[in-house]
C-alpha cells in the first residue's frame, strides 16, 4: 500500500526550530460574546481541534484569544473584559490577538507558527484577516488554519483560493447578519416598542412577548408610560429652555435648589448641563419612536434618523417645541469620532457626556 503522505506541516521547519526541536505554536481563537453562544464551549472546541490537527513534534506554548465581535478593527481589538469568565473557566490564556501580534514583533517569539481552527476566528472583515497575516508574515510566522491544506513552503494557489472565499464568504455573513438584526430593530422600534435605557419622565410598560417561545421564557417587550412624577419636570424643562431661553447651567441650578420636587435622574451626582442636552436632544419625548440616532458607535445626523410614522406613546412635548429646544442658542451638537467621549460645543462650552443609549 506504499508509505502513507506526511502530514503537510511536517516538513515545514522555520528557522527559529533546529533539527529534531519541538515546533512551538501559537493557538489564536475568538468567540462572540456569551449572549451569542457559550464560549467556553467553543473555545474548547476550537483549542481541542487545533492540538488534533498538528503533526507529531508540533505543540501549542501559548494561547491567544478574545471573546468579541469578529468585525472589529485589528487595532481595535482584545479591548474589553467579556473573555474573563472564560478564564475562569479554565480555558488558558497568554492574552488576546494584539498581545500575538506584540509577541510576533520581539526579537525572540516564543512560537513559530500561529493556528487558528477557521480563518473567520482571526477575523470576519477581510481587510482585517488580510492584515493579520501581512503583519504574521512580516515576522516570518506563518499563519494556518484547520480547515484548509497548509504548506509553508511558498503559496499555494489552492490555499489562497480556499482561504480568500472563506474570507469573503464570513465578511458576507457578517454583514448579512447585521442588515437582517437592523430591519428587525427598524420593525420592531417602527411598531412602538422602546429600545434601550428608558428616558427619564417614562416608565417601562412591560408587556408578553409575541413570540411563543421567547414569552413562555418570560421574556417581555417595553412600551413607553409617562411617569407621573418626572414626566411634569420634562416638560417644565423644554419651557424653561424654548419659552423662557434659560440656559443649560441656570436650568441645572434650579432643578438643584429642590430635589425633592425635581428629582434627579443620578441622585449622586444631580442635575447637569450634559445631563440636560441628553435630555433635550431626545426626540423620544416628541411620542414618536426614533430609530438610528447612532450607527457604529457613531452619531448620525437627523436626516438619517427613523420615525414612527405616527405616536407611539404620550408625549411630554409637542415636535414644535422639540424643534426649538435643538435651535435653542448652541445649533447642532457637534460630537467627534471618538466613542469613548462626547463632546457637546455650545456657544463655545465644551461640555463632556458619556452616557448612552442602545442603538438610539
């Protein structure tokens, strides 16, 4: 029957391994987070497959991973904390992708090779992927994943085919993903129902879920109520700002001086001018469900914002006087690129908030 092929890896020796030394890899693995799936589960799967397909000699020194989103910039990346839990849980961990890439770049790595179970789990943007194995390669570290034939001695047509569809086809699926996610947000938002932190002056209106399996699991859908307390101070808000042109300082100050007739939405810290221009920069209180405020982390500007195309839910002021309160002495906001940080100009103020609300 002849002698059975080698394994294509084990004729790939980099410099950094003399003859007859062990080959040290790297294992690089991404999860989504746990609202997605189990990561613990899955980078288990994904370190047991990647130790199975290596070749006698070959042994994982280091593992590398993150629990994010795969469409995230590389220099963006290993960022959050969603992959400590997964630690916890046992799974090893030398850091995530951009502690690699800082490995790659020392003068002595501790490994030669980086394996990955599927090419989407370095990244699911192309232009990232792409750059993930520029920069590998750069260092003279190849880059191989489970699923596609590996040689490393040169390119290989077949492993640049497999590989570029496998990039597009994950960057497609991404994308598709997030289109269908949106139009669902869109219905859902364009149908009345609240997205995100309640504003202040409502309360949550719980209500069953449509959907027989998510109500039998108690989930619940949220419909604006006016709260009867702080409603009546959003209200006295907006007049005070339109019809009295007070300014955002002089408003604070007042709602301050009375606490307990204007209670505010942080006890801690009372009112503030931010906290004032998030409140009056809600088109929510107009009873019109708004959609899209913000995209990507990003603010997007009103003409691209989606309205009910009637009320949803009571007003606490009318669209007139919503319109005023944006013209009233600072003109549009002006916010940089930076999420982290917003920042307000009004007639010169700057002013820092950095509270959010989901997708609006």
């Amino acid at each position: 029957m002849g002698t059975p092929a080698p394994h294509p890896l084990a004729q790939a020796v980099p410099a950094t391994a003399g003859p007859g030394e062990p080959v040290p890899v790297a294992f690089l693995g991404r999860t989504s987070t746990a609202t997605l799936q189990d990561p613990v589960a899955s980078l288990g799967r994904q370190l047991r497959n990647c130790r199975a397909w290596l070749p006698a000699g070959w042994q994982i020194v280091a593992c590398y991973w993150d629990v994010e989103s795969g469409g995230i910039d590389l220099e963006a990346r290993s960022q959050g904390r969603a992959w400590e839990p997964a630690a916890a849980a046992g799974i090893p961990r030398d850091g995530g992708i951009t502690d690699l890439l800082t490995q790659a770049r020392s003068p002595d790595p501790s490994f030669a090779v980086v394996v990955c179970e599927d090419i989407e789990r370095s990244a699911r943007d192309t232009f990232n992927s792409l750059k993930l194995k520029r920069e590998l390669n750069d260092q003279g570290i190849p880059l191989f994943a489970t699923d596609e034939p590996a040689h490393i001695d040169g390119i290989n047509p077949t492993t640049v085919l497999v590989r570029r569809v496998k990039q597009g086809v994950a960057e497609w699926y991404r994308l598709q993903l997030k289109e269908k996610v949106w139009n669902g947000l869109k219905e859902h938002s364009l149908a009345g129902w609240n997205l995100g932190t309640v504003p202040y002056g409502y309360t949550a209106e719980r209500h069953p879920h449509p959907n027989p399996a998510k109500n039998a699991d108690g989930r619940t859908k949220t419909r604006l109520a006016i709260d009867p307390v702080r409603g009546p101070i959003v209200t006295r808000i907006f007049q005070w700002r339109v019809e009295a042109g007070l300014g955002l300082p002089t408003i604070a100050a007042r709602l301050n001086a009375d606490p307990q007739r204007y209670p505010a939405p942080s006890p801690d810290s009372g009112w503030t001018p931010p906290g004032l221009h998030h409140l009056l920069a809600n088109p929510k209180y107009t009873g019109y469900m708004v959609l899209g405020r913000r995209r990507r982390q990003r603010p997007t500007p009103p003409s691209e914002w989606i309205w009910s195309p009637e009320p949803t839910h009571p007003a606490l002021v009318d669209k007139q006087t919503w319109d005023a309160a944006q013209r009233a002495g600072w003109g549009a906001p002006r916010l940089p690129d930076s999420p982290s940080i917003r920042m307000v100009v009004w007639k010169g103020e700057v002013i820092a908030s950095t509270e959010e609300e989901l997708l609006s």
